[in-house]
C-alpha cells in the first residue's frame, strides 16, 4: 500500500525533512530499530522491528509528494496503518518546520 505526503518544498528541503521525520521517529521509538538508507537522491529504503518480526519498504521523493510504502507480514498488518499514521505524522510536521525556515530566510 503506497501512502503519498504531499508537499510545496523544493527537493533538498523534502529530502531534510524526510531524513529529520526518520530521525525523530528513530528518537522516539528506538524500540523498534527504525532505520532510512538513501539509495539515490530520490529513493530510499526504510523499515524497523515489531515483536521481532521486520517491515521494510521504501520512501520516493517526487516533486510535490514523498511516497511511503511498506511491505508487512501478514501477522504484522494491524500495525501497518500505526507505522504509516507515525511516519506521516513525522513527515508532515517537519515539511511545516521546513516552511518556516523558507520563510524566515525570504523574510
């Protein structure tokens, strides 16, 4: 399933705020051994643990979007829309930090 955030940042600043969301969400829930390698500059891998089980997937920079999408375990699939409800929750208030920043540099 392919859950698309959309955005109004130029790609360097969607990339940071992907890689800040990652960050806090590695922060927070360490428990689950998040993690986000960039493949290029527009792919990357991401996944964690859940009751020793891995999801994995893959997060795509687009102009105007970052689709996130993961692959789950069948016994995993009630947590799919918790892990994607937090890594949507990360993103989108980092793109909104990274507006901020636009506009306190223009102003």
């Amino acid at each position: 399933m392919k859950h698309t955030i959309e955005h109004d940042l130029n790609d360097t600043e969607a990339k940071l705020a992907t890689e800040r969301a990652i960050a806090q969400y590695r922060e927070r829930y360490q428990e689950y051994e998040p993690f986000l390698v960039w493949r290029d500059e527009k792919r990357a891998e991401l996944g964690f643990s859940v009751k020793g089980m891995k999801l994995k997937g893959s997060m795509e920079l687009r102009p105007g979007a970052v689709d996130v999408d993961l692959d789950v375990p069948f016994l995993l699939r009630p947590f799919k829309g918790v892990a994607i409800a937090a890594i949507d929750k990360e993103v989108r208030h980092f793109i909104e930090e990274a507006r901020k920043e636009r506009s306190q540099k223009a102003g």
